[in-house]
C-alpha cells in the first residue's frame, strides 16, 4: 500500500473541495473590504454574516453571538484573557483542568504571572473532571470555569451541562474550549449554560486561520485586538472573508452529516480498538471507552517510546500522532496522560489515531498490522521489555 | 527533520541485542525525557572491544545514536572508545536537529557506564573515566527565544 | 462603462490568481498539520519557512526575526502591548502620532488605560511627523515608538531611518505599522533602524487574515497569544499554511514587480490628481504631494460631505473611499485630515482613491468626468455652498 | 445597507433648491458628525405650506430623510406638519441603519426650526413648538456592544 493513511485528524484536517470552491470566489473577484460603502463589497458583509447565521445555527445561538477570530487559540486567549480583565473587579480565581490544551493552560499560566490565581482540576482515570471537586473549588473570588468540552488527546467528553448548571448556580463565567468538539458531537449553548465557546475551523474540514468566539448577549468582555470597528467592535483586523464564507461551508455540510459520519467513525473506531487491544499485549486504551469523541483513539504500548513509533508508522505512510501536534517541540510526556495517572514511561509510548469518514476498514487494517509489526520491533530494543 | 544518516541507523539500527556474561554493562537514562539505554561491551584481555550491544527506550535520534555509537566503539581499545564523544556520534550521523542535541549524550554516557562497570568488575582504574551519574542531569537549555 | 472600476486598494486588493494558484494545494492536499513529526507534514512547514525566507528577504532581515499573525492589527497590537509588558520595568512611556492607523491608536488608549502614557504627536499640514518634537517628547521613561510608514489615508510616508536613529540614539525601540508600505516601497529593517515591522497580506495582493510581524533578533518581546509552541514559541495556534504560502507568493511576485509598479501607478496618480485639481474647483490634495505612495490620491471637495459622493460613485460602479475603510461605521471626520489641520467640515467632504496597476487611463479618465458630475449636483444641494 | 426608498430619494431627492422670501427657514446643524440641513417652507395665509425647499449637506440617510421630510409636509397644516418625527420620516423611508438614526432627527428639527422662523416672522405662537437649538445635542448613544 503506497497511498498515505491519514490518521490524524485531531491535528488538522483536509479542508474539503466543496468549502474550497465556497471560498474561491472570495480571492479574486469578490475580494472587497466588508467594511466599505459601496454595493461590490457589501456582498462581502452579507457573505460574512451568513457563514455567522449557519455557525450560530450550530450552536443554538444568535446570529450576534458569534464573533470570528484567527484560530482556536485566539479564541481561547480572547474568553479567558478578556473575562480576567473585564470581571477582576469581582474577583480574580479561574478554575480549569490539568488536561486542557496549551492555548487554555498557557494562557492561564500567563494570567498567574500577572496576580491571577488559577486551581487546576483533577481528572479521573477516564480524563473526566470530578464535579465535586469543582464545587469545592469555587470561592467568593472566582470569575471564570474554563474546562474543554472534549480533549484532543484522549477524545474524552466532559458533563458540560452539569457544569454549566454549577457555573450557573454559582453566577460564574463558563468558557468551554469545543475545538474538538464543535460540529462532532450534540451542542447548544442556552441548555448546556456556556457562556463562551471556541472553536477552529481546520479541525471540521474548514480551512486554517480562523476559529470564532461564542459570546453570550450580557458577558461584558472587550476586545483582545484592538484596532477597527469589526466584529461589532471587539474584534479589530479586516475580516478574512474567504476563511470565515469556508467556515461556515464546513460548518453547513458538518452538521447535515453528523449523524452518519458520527455513527461510521464510531464503528471504525470501537473496530480498531478492539483489534489492536486483541491483538497487541501490554496496551492499553486511554480515555473513556464512551464518553469519548467519535474519531478518536488512543494507544499506550508499555516498553517503547511514542517518537519511534510514529516514524516506523510514517515509513509505512501512516500519518499518527503521540500527544498533540503541536507539543511535538516538547520532550515532555503528554501533561493529559500523566493527568489521567499514567506512569512516565507508559505516558511516553502512546499513539493517538484520529479517524475521518474518509478511512476504510482495509486502512486500519493495514495500521493494525504495522502497528504490530512495529511495535514488535521496537519492543525487541527496548531495555524495559523482557519477555 | 532527521538526516539520511540518522534515518538510516534508526530503521535499521546495528548491534541491537544484548551480551550475556559482558564485560561490562552500562544503563543510563535522561531525566529530560525519560529515556533509557543500556549498552553491553565485551572487552579482550588486551582491552579491545569485541563485541558490543544496545537496548534502548527512547525516541529516533535515541536510537540513531545508540546504534552508531556501538558502531564507532566496536574494535576500539578501552581508551580509544573513551575518546567518543557525544559530538563525535553527531558527526557521524551528519548531525541532529538542535532539540535533540541532548539525545546524544545518552550514548556517550552509556558508552561510559559500561566501561566504568567492566573497570570496577575488573578492579581496574581507566584514566579519566568517572563515575557516571545514573541520570544525565543537564543544565536547563537556554533557549534564545 | 459597466464594469466596476476599483479604486480602493488601499482597503484590500484583489488576491492574484497566481497567489490563489500556489494556495490551493495546501487546502486539500497538502493539509498536514507543519508541527507534525511525519514526512507529509513537514513539507509544510517548509513551504512555511519558504514563505518566511521570501518577506524576511524582502526586508533584508534575517529568516527567524519574522513571525505570521493573524493580520496587521494582530501585529501592531502584539508589537505595543507585549513592548509595554517586557519593557515596563524600565519605563511606561509610548510615542506615536496622531494619524497613525486604529489598530495602533486604540491599542495605546488601551495602554493608557492600564497606567501606560502616550505621546500622540502632531504632523505638519502635509502629514509628515516633525523630528524635532519628536525628540522633544522623549521621556527617560520611554520605553517604545511607534510610528507608521505610511498612512493609509493620505498616503505620507514618513522620514523612517531618521526616526529610527533618533530611536537608536536613544536606545528606544522603534516599531513601524508598515502595511500600507510594505513591497510597495523600499525598505530595508536595518538601514532604516526598525526594531518592529507589522505587515497584511491583503493589502498588496494576498490574501485576507494573514500578516506577520518582524522582530529583531534581541528585542524580547513575548506572545500575545499563548498556547502552542509554533513560531519560535512566540505566537500560538496551527500555522494558516495556504495563507503564509498564499503571503510569500505575494512578496515575492510584488517585490519583483515594484519597480515598474510603482512608476506605473505614479504616472497614473498624477494624471488623475492634475486632472482633478484643474476640473473640479474648491479642491485641495491632502498629503504629500512628492513623499506618498505611489497609489494614493485623497481629495476634499469644499462644500459636500464624503458618504454621499462615495454612494454616487458607486452608482457609477467606481469603489472609493472616504477615511479608512474600517472607521466606515464611525460619523466622526478622519483623524488623520483633522490632524492635517482640515476643518470638520473639510474634512467630511474628502474621498481617497487608491490605484493598482491594473487600473488604466480609461478608468481614470471616466472617474474624473463623474467626480466633476457628482460633486457639482452635491454642491446645488448644500447649504453651504452659494455659486 | 440603505432600503431602496432611501437610494430613490438620494440619488432623485425631491424638492431641492431655495424659496426666496419663504415664509420661514429653518438651518439645523449636527454635533454628531458635522452635517446640516436648511430648510424653506412657503406658508399661506390659511396655515398650510404650499412649498418647501431643502438643501443639507449630509451623509446619503440625510439627503433622504429631508427629501422625504419634504414630501411629507408639502400640502400639510403648520400643526400637521408638526406632527412629523423623525420616526414617521423614517418609516415612510422602510427604516434606517441603526447608525444613521440619528441623521432623521435633522429633518425633523429642520422643519420645526423653519416653523419657529414662520412664527416669529409672523409674530404667532405655535401651540406644542418649542425654540429648537441651533444644534442637535443628542445623548451619547448607548451602544450595547
Ligand atoms: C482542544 C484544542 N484547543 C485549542 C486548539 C488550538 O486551535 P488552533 O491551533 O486552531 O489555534 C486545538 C488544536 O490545535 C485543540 O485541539
Ligand atoms: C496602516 C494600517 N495599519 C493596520 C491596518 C490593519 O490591517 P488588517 O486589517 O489587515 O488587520 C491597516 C488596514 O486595515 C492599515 O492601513
Ligand atoms: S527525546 Fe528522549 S532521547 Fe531523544
Ligand atoms: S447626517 Fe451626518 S451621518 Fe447622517
């Protein structure tokens, strides 16, 4: 098999020919500034503003809820940075989880610097947030719960309402990093009490450089970027309109095939589990067997390190990942498996295969062999392993 | 990311194994990142390195440079394979991307710790040879930016 | 005439379809993710780095001093605010001007908001900085200046490497909003003494949400937006591929162009404001008349107001501009024409229009015959004008 | 972003020009963005206004909107032409963009600020009309965002 198997879709995903064609017109012959007076680029506006209406639609949200920014990570720097400084005469306690992804930790980390005070939660062995502990952690002073709707490693799918209902409760801010999770699974912002959502279009097909921000009518952040009167007002930066008119194509067929593509990734995805924890011993499944996303799956084989075996899987064209993409720089064991109690060295040999309705039984068949294959071989150099 | 090189002695790595009964045998690992190798030498009574194998947990400059270490010692006199350096296993391979530098030390320290057991099996001493800490307890890398 | 005759290129440009050619691939087949450790991925990061080498080539700068953003508000607000954060220690004092475009403006009334103090110095009646006062208002708590290259509504490029001595003489960092000047004069970081550079895409045939800003090697700003270790650790979130490809087909097809470019587009200013000053009379060119863009002319017509010539060009299909395209939502007259020392209601009958290359003498010439119409029908109708 | 009626009665605005000796003449200006708006009005003896003539130097919602105030007062009684608002131009016009609701409050002071010319000329009180200002002093407008 020479063909590329693309098992990596919580890194990025292929932007779809149908949300390009959407996207074309907007480059070279509309390509006006949405800003301006005259009639050729105020069907730019409209363009805007109906990719706005279908990605509130998604959401159960209004139309001017939605405000759309550079990427997830703006988005998720925006909620939390913007809610710290706008509510700090309130208080200045955020709560969030050991497993969020560095765009959320970072930036909380960031606000510690600069006099915030930030509880990190537990997860369970699942990667689920214990809501008792979150309770407990509240104080008078905390202003914002930011908590991931599903995690990009191990796929795992928080109680959000009922974190929602806390936060509610308790009248404090609740900001959920859906990045993974908008357009895969159910959402709706009013019945699951979030107050502010992020979300990034090349995760569901869409193209890279955009996300939105959902902000609930009455959460009184301001802008992060600041500059002209886009986004009304708080989001300056001549608006990306072939990127927003792709996102919202994305969104539209995303959420017309959830469902289906849903139910077909999650047959593909309990198929390859059930193989590779059959057939490869010493492995273990990390993350909720349920309560997971749709797409993911994710491998700890004990005795070997994750770095070799995603290059043994890319001589065999398979495109994996251990822990996120983007902490590929870093050395360190994935934060997300430590959290969930794993050992170092497990922690260090873990495989993430993030599925799309594009792949075939015979592709993960394929992995599956070369997964043992390699595996084998690895374990065969490894001076943890004596069998 | 990697060279040919590397790619090469991380796909088809050479001497992976272990020796029974070694000379000497040296296990290191990297508190950076959690890595271990172990290096088994099989050294003659002129103390020339006969034989020489690897077993290591790590990542593919780990590997790479585990593999071309044991090729570099094999053959050498005890004092000769002393001479290896991290620096010298990089050459060898063409070079490692600057966040993998550290990987290479394994192998240098390996090399290392298995002389320093053959010596201490052997009572013996190795001029310029010193106990090799179990963990490889780098400085934090400054990054510039 | 039915066809549009675009006038505005100082709010947008049209992508180039050769731009949208070296894009395309990176939507839908080479979509990897460029942090990714397998080969389909990492060709993207040097398609990435690729683009980079072509802008830092095109400031003279060096290939790691230059950093994507989502756009040139992102940059200018990352320049300013993450100065002001890294350098506060040493002082609190901003300089910049008072024509400067709002991306930085309403990023220092931000900092002002948060105990920063800003300088907004005057410009003289041609919108040119006076080095002088600039001198004057330096503080030994200054901590940073930042003044545009050229402005975006005038035109008036500024005496760049002399305000970037006067910064180095004083050790004071010198950021530039360079956007509206970017490939379109020369520059070159060093000669010119510029610690920062912001820069868009859009605005010189590229695409939308993209920009980028240079940093010296040195200059020890952070992030402004955290997360993900991409670009040197410096700005967080999966890297907009196509757009950076899109960004570097851009530079490298308007620096080879600029020349020619330039001279064309200077013939044609000329012709339409020489035409314009003798056929329309009350006018008077705002800006420079020798030290502006090669592509901006900004007229104010005596005794009509700017939103109504604007929509009766657009009946005619002429797309031009009255202020920034951005401050379109504002009613307030130009910050800029009111610093050049127009009165209100001057300023408010003022119209920018900005050539491209492919504008031709035709266009111009049908443009001037319909001002001519338009502002003598306005003028029958206002009160302030007794013929 | 302006309604069709809007663009008619910018680009065709009715009842452009000036009434020499007009019965009253009413010049209202904007603090919010500069503009103004004269208007003549030709009143006979009965009280109702035969003419009406406007020029304003505006944005295209303030062409419009004294195009339409125009129109609306032509043929109406000093106290019927009193009773139109700015909300009763701006219907007549499909509505307004919420940013340009202020531009109609210019043709309802214009014709209030010609009436009050009217009856001072005349040395007359107008039941309900009060001394407009020479300049429209809104409130700050709340922007919810
Ligand atoms: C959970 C989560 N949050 C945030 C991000 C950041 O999104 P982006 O890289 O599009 O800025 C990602 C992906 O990288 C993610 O998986
Ligand atoms: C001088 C200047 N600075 C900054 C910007 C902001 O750039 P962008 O809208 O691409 O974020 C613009 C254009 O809008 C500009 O003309
Ligand atoms: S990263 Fe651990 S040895 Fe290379
Ligand atoms: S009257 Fe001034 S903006 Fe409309």
């Amino acid at each position: 098999m020479e063909k590329k198997i693309y098992l990596d879709n919580a890194a990025t995903t292929r932007t779809r020919p149908e949300v390009v064609d959407a996207m074309l017109p907007y480059f070279t012959e509309k390509f006006g500034n949405p800003s301006s007076v005259y009639e050729f680029a105020s069907q730019n506006k409209k363009a805007v503003d109906e990719a706005r209406g279908t990605i509130a639609k998604a959401l159960g949200a209004d139309i001017t809820e939605v405000y759309f920014t550079g990427g997830g990570t703006e988005a998720d720097n925006w909620a939390i940075k913007a809610t710290a400084e706008a509510y700090k005469a309130k208080g200045n306690h955020i709560i969030t989880t050991k497993i969020e992804h560095h765009a959320v930790l970072h930036t909380c980390e960031y606000l510690e610097k600069n006099g915030y005070e930030v509880t990190y939660l537990d997860v369970d062995e699942y990667g689920i947030v214990k809501l008792d502990q979150l309770e407990k952690a509240i104080k008078p002073t905390t202003i914002l719960i930011t908590i991931m709707f599903a995690n990009n490693e191990i796929g795992t799918i928080q109680p959000i309402k009922e974190i929602g209902e806390i936060a509610k409760r308790n009248k404090i801010l609740f900001h959920t990093d859906a990045v993974q999770a908008f357009a895969q699974v159910d959402i709706n912002v009013n019945d699951m009490g979030i107050d502010m959502l992020s979300a990034s279009a090349h995760k569901l097909n869409g193209p890279k450089g955009i996300g939105f921000l959902y902000i609930k009518k009455g959460v009184k952040i301001r802008s992060l970027i600041h500059g002209g009167a886009q986004e009304r007002q708080r989001r300056a930066g001549t608006e990306n309109v072939p990127g927003v008119v792709g996102f919202g194509k994305a969104v539209e067929i995303a959420m017309a095939t959830m469902e289906d593509r849903a139910k077909k990734e999650i047959e593909l995805r309990d198929y390859l589990i059930k193989r590779v924890l059959a057939e490869v011993p010493y492995t273990r499944l990390n993350g909720d067997r349920v309560k997971r996303l749709p797409n993911n799956a994710n491998f700890s084989f004990q005795f070997i390190e994750g770095e070799s075996l995603l290059i043994m899987l890319d001589m065999n064209h398979i495109c994996a990942s251990s822990g996120s993409a983007c902490t590929s720089g870093s050395l360190d064991p994935s934060h997300v498996l430590l959290a969930i109690g794993l050992p170092h060295e497990i922690a260090h040999g873990s495989l993430r295969l993030t599925l799309s309705e594009d792949n075939t039984v015979e592709e993960i068949d394929y992995t599956v062999e070369k997964i043992k294959e390699i595996v084998d071989k690895l374990r065969k150099m490894s001076p943890l392993y004596e069998d | 990311m990697y060279t040919e090189k590397v790619m090469d002695h991380f796909s088809n790595p050479r001497n992976v194994g272990e020796i029974e009964n070694a000379s000497g045998v040296g296990t290191v690992g990297n508190a950076k990142c959690g890595d271990i190798m172990r290096m088994y030498l099989d050294i003659d009574e002129t103390g020339v390195i006969q034989d020489v194998k690897f077993k290591t947990f790590g990542c593919g400059a780990a590997v790479a440079t585990s593999s071309m270490a044991t090729e570099l010692v094999k053959g050498k006199t005890v004092e000769e394979a002393l001479k290896i350096t991290n620096k010298s296993v990089m050459e060898a391979l063409d070079g490692l991307p600057p966040v993998k530098v550290h990987c290479s030390l394994l192998a240098e320290e390996a090399i290392h710790a298995a002389l320093w057991d053959y010596a201490e099996k052997n009572n013996i001493k190795i001029e310029g040879l010193e106990k090799p800490k179990s963990d490889i307890h780098e400085e934090e890398e400054t990054i510039e930016y």
